[in-house]
C-alpha cells in the first residue's frame, strides 16, 4: 500500500566536498521518516554519464546482516557493442532478449542468507560479498579514446592523460640540478629529490571533471606547493627527469583493508598513484602524498599489491613489495622486579614496518604529556600504568623506532600464603583470539611479522622458583612459536620467538590457525611459583 510519495521539496541537494579542497561530485539525500512500522522506502534515480569507462556495479548483499529476497540487474546496450562481465561470489541467473536493434541482459538472484562478516582474520570484505562487475572494452574518457582489452592498453591510455604535464620553470631546473650536483649515484639523487618534494609540497585533494584521472601540470604543482596524489607523482617524475633518471606513474589499489586487484580481469581497479623508479641496482616505489614517510620505505598502505606501471604502448603490471618478517618486526627486553602486588617495570621496545609506522602516526607531534596520556591506550599490555615513556627519532631509512619506557604492572601476581605465583607480562593484542570451531570464510592473515621477547623476572630474596615451565618449539603454515625459561637464584628469564606470516588460506585450514593461537595464548598466560 502506498503511504506517500516524496516531494522534490524533501529531496536535499549537497556538495560532496568533504575530505577534498575542491570536487564537483554532488549527492542528493532525504530522510525517510514515517510514523508506522514497518515500511518500505523506494528509490528511484537516473545518472545520465558522457563519458565512462564502467558501467555501474552490483551488489546485491552489501553489508552485515543483510538478507536478500531478491535483486536484478539489467543492462540494455545497442547490438554489437563490445562489454565484458565478471560475477564474483554467487551465480545469478542470466536471461538475454533483444528489442529494436537493441540487446537486454538481465540478471536474478533470490534468497541470499547474511555473510558472517564478524569473524577474526576475514579477508577484506569486497572478497566476501557477491557482486558484479560491467565493462564496455573500448571507450573514451576525457577526450581520449582507450581500450580495456589488455593492461597494457588501459596502461597507454592513461600514460596519455599525462602527457606534456611534465614542463618545470626554469628556475626550478635550476634549484634541482643543484640540489643533485654533489650526489655520487642515482639512488642518491632520488632520494635528495625525494625529501625536497615532501619538505615543498602538501598533499590537497582536487577532483574537478576529469580531475579524478588527470593530474594537474607539474608547473601547477611547483608553483602552488601542493597536488593530489597524481599530481604530486607526475611533479616528482618531471623533477627526476631533469636529472635524465627515468620513472613511472603507476595506478594501485591502496588501502590496509582494500584487496590486490583481480589480474585477469581487465577494468579499473585502482584508487591511487605512486611512483615506480627502477635503477640499474636499485627499485624504489615511491609514495609521494606523505610527509613523514621515510625514503624507500613501502609499507601497509601499498604492500604487497599489483601496480599498473603506465609507460605508454609498453605498460605493465608489476608487484609491488611486501614487507618481510625481518623488516616487520617488534622486539622488547624487559625487566620486571616484583614489589609487594606490583611489578616496577623497564621496557625497551624495538620496532619496524607496520608496528614503527602506527606508533609514529600515534606519537608525531605531540608533546610528551600528551604521549605519555595515550601510551595507556596503546602499548601492548594489560593492567598497566606508564610512569615514563620516551622515544629517540625515527630511523630515516624505514619506519624503525625506538622505545623506552617505565611502567608499573599490577594483577599479575597471586598470593597463596607465603607463595607467590606470578603471571607473565606478554601480551600480543593485534592477534585476535579464536572463539569458535567452525569457519565461514577464508582466513586472511595481513603481514608478515615477527616478535622476539627476552623477559627477566626479578624476586626477593627468601623465594625460590619451583616450578619450571617446559620449553616450547611448535610450528604450522601459519607461522612458529618457541620459547624456553631458565631461572637463577633470585631471576626467571624467559626468551620467546613468534613468527606469523602473511597468507590467504581455506577454510579448512582454520584448526592450524586455532592450534596456533592458543599455543601462543598458553605463553601468555605461563605462569610462575615462586616458594617461601
């Protein structure tokens, strides 16, 4: 039964300009407001595009529990026009009719169940959710005919959006002839190029007409100090060519949480712009948008991920790289005295790659009142208090950093008479705990890492450690855990080794994800007696 129809009146008209310094994307809304439940909302609306290179998207089932009755496609082109289609995670129906010289594709699905998005270690979430994906193989966007037959064809068509925008002032050859003239090498060259563009420049977001794929000129970006993405890569790409050092615009999907893009199926997959410089000794993917980014750093924003290198009719796709366990790491040595229902704490922590990159966003800029309020929040243990937290500056060669700290520890110590029995300090919080024995999806396990431990318990004098726990050596495609204890006569050292590495695997093989797990939560939660 039709309650009410809305009125262009209700129908709100905004900019979309949040996040951006300038767009002329536009969104309409209206609130759906009725005072009897339930009630349907029907929406209708028409986007009318003159140039494109996609069709809209379908996604029947977008979001946690959401079940789907039913949901169509149609899509109604002239014959003999060229599309392809790729359906990812169900199999709908399809039905094809023609109708005055034109054809009419539909597709059905019915009765799809909620996608049990909430479990740990799922893989982004768009690898989980059926949809279909609409292409037409040639088109023209921005004036500029292409074609999406190969990467290298999509590569060429965008290799020729960015043509001619590499002009710099004269003055601005001047300063980076200069600024290079001492260098020894053309690694040296790019990074001095590198940081002068990141001391220079400011990242703004400008999407205007085609802003969204063509860069502003590299004069533009000189001269105003700031660019996108695109335009911040295209300006360091004119300044390395000066200093005849040739290098690449490439298109990624970047984003922690965003897939790798799906290789056999041509189409645009990308939301960024970054820099590839390939040396005769060296290979750099430079992220050009980041102000503190060290040089030659590739981390959780890009790792790992298939790039479109634009080089005209030669363009190509090639992987960008991952990070290892030796540069994803996070090392403490730690001293922990016991002091009445308290341990006196002193932690040095050493980190890198994901673990250095996130303390650096949480810690840049502040003061040291400020860092010391938030430690609480972030540092890797439970029932704590931070008396004391320091860090020296961050390696300039990688998101390598170094932390010291005091903290006072309570709730991990027992009495039972004149005994003690003591708990261990680790705590490994970015892993999640596995709470069931089934598995719907996949298991998607982000970076690789590696943790290393050297733990010494300090107790007073008329205790004697009688309890030893056994050492620990357990592996699985998942990753390691090892861990051995040894005590002396007032000291329990504990040294430890986890390994985890970066995978996508079935879901069968979630009991080795779980043997894992509680392996390493048994290590934990050890547990220590200390006599009278």
């Amino acid at each position: 039964r039709l309650v009410r129809e809305l009125k262009n009146k209700e129908i709100d008209d905004n900019s979309l300009i949040s996040g951006y310094f300038h767009t002329d994307d536009r969104y309409k809304s209206f609130k759906a407001i009725h005072n009897t439940y339930p009630y349907f909302v029907e929406v209708s609306y028409l986007q009318k595009f003159d140039e494109y290179f996609s069709f809209p998207s379908w996604y029947p089932q977008n979001g946690k529990n959401i079940a789907v009755r039913n949901s169509r496609y149609t899509l109604k082109i002239p014959a003999g026009y060229s599309f392809t289609y790729k359906n990812y995670n169900f199999d709908p129906k399809e039905t094809i009719t023609e109708a005055g010289g034109d054809k009419i594709y539909k597709w059905e699905i019915n009765n799809l169940k909620p996608i049990n998005i909430q479990e740990p270690y799922n893989p982004p979430l768009i690898s989980l959710y059926p949809h279909g994906i609409f292409t037409p193989v040639d088109f023209q966007f921005g004036g500029i005919s292409g074609s999406l037959r190969s990467w290298k064809e999509f590569g060429s068509w965008n290799s020729a959006l960015i043509e001619n925008l590499d002009a710099l002032p004269s003055d601005e050859k001047q300063k980076i002839k200069e600024l290079t003239e001492n260098c020894t090498n053309d690694s040296e060259k790019v990074k001095v190029l590198y940081n002068y563009l990141q001391e220079n420049t400011r990242y703004v977001g400008v999407f205007v007409g085609i802003g969204g794929w063509k860069p502003f000129s590299a004069n533009y970006v000189c001269t105003n100090k700031y660019g996108d993405c695109k335009g911040l890569v295209n300006y360091l790409k004119a300044m390395l060519k000066v200093v005849d050092i040739p290098s690449y615009y490439a298109l990624i999907r970047a984003g922690e949480d965003e897939p790798d893009i799906d290789t056999t199926y041509v189409r645009n997959q990308f939301n960024h712009v970054v820099l590839y410089v390939p040396l005769s000794k060296d290979t750099f993917w430079l992220e050009c948008t980041s102000q503190r980014i060290p040089f030659g750093y590739w981390g959780s924003f890009t790792q790992g991920k298939h790039a479109l290198v634009c080089n005209g009719s030669e363009s190509f796709l090639r992987k960008t790289p991952t990070l290892s366990h030796a540069e994803n790491y996070h090392f403490r040595k730690i001293t922990a005295e016991v002091s009445n229902d308290d341990l006196n704490t002193s932690v040095t922590r050493k980190m890198g790659g994901v673990f250095g990159e996130k303390t650096t966003e949480l810690i840049y800029n502040k003061s040291r009142q400020k860092i010391l309020e938030i430690s609480n929040n972030y540092l890797p243990y439970e029932n704590f208090i931070v008396n004391e937290i320091s860090y020296p500056e961050t390696d300039s060669t990688g998101y390598r950093i170094e932390e010291t700290a005091n903290l006072s520890i309570s709730n991990h110590i027992q009495s039972f008479g004149e005994n003690l029995v003591l708990k261990n300090i680790i705590s490994l919080k970015e892993l999640e705990n596995l709470s069931t024995d089934t598995r719907s999806n996949p298991i998607y396990i982000k970076y690789n890492r590696e943790y290393r431990d050297t733990i010494t318990y300090r107790f007073p004098e008329g205790y004697a450690q009688s309890f030893i726990p056994e050492a620990q050596d357990f592996s699985n495609k998942f990753g390691l855990i090892e861990y051995s204890v040894e005590t002396t006569e007032r000291e329990i050292h504990v040294t430890s080794r986890i390994v985890i590495h970066k995978s996508l695997n079935g879901k069968q093989d979630y009991s080795q994800l779980t043997t894992l797990i509680n392996k390493i939560n048994q290590f934990e939660n050890l547990k220590f007696l200390l006599e009278k």
